[in-house]
C-alpha cells in the first residue's frame, strides 16, 4: 500500500492529500529516510512524522485497503512521541 494511503487509512493524517504533501516536504521519514508518497508501506517499517510541534514514530504492525475507527490503532504500535 502507498505510504499516503497507510497514514490516512491508519488515521496518523486525517486526509490523504495532506499527507501527501507531508511525504513532498519531506516530512515524512521511513526507516529513517525521507520517502515519496509513493513508498510502498510493508511490516515493520518504521515511519517518523515531523509535523506540528511534537515528532511522532511509530511501527507499522499490519497493512490494509481499509479500516474502522476502531481498527485504526491496531496498524501500528507508537515508539517515541
């Protein structure tokens, strides 16, 4: 799955675009590195989001097209906030 995908459908950004244009700042960094919105997001990456005044790191536990409210929080487990 497109990493601007996983962190709406994950509920990390509330919209997909927004998200998008996260990934082109390069706020975005996966495995340490800053990624395209394009990467694909598999098991046990690690994401690092850098907006707004606190940085967020989490792992990515499962990947899927779609999810609840509920289900959201089951995608990943957070590392550092």
């Amino acid at each position: 799955m497109r990493l601007d995908k996983y962190l709406k459908v994950s509920r990390l950004i509330k919209r997909r675009t927004v998200a998008n244009e996260a990934c082109d700042a390069g706020r975005i960094l996966v495995n340490g590195k800053p990624a395209r919105a394009s990467y694909e997001v598999k098991e046990q990456d690690l994401i690092s989001i850098q907006m707004g005044t606190k940085p967020i790191q989490v792992r990515v536990l499962k990947v899927s097209e779609y999810a609840t409210k509920e289900d959201a929080s089951t995608f990943y487990t957070v590392i550092e906030e």
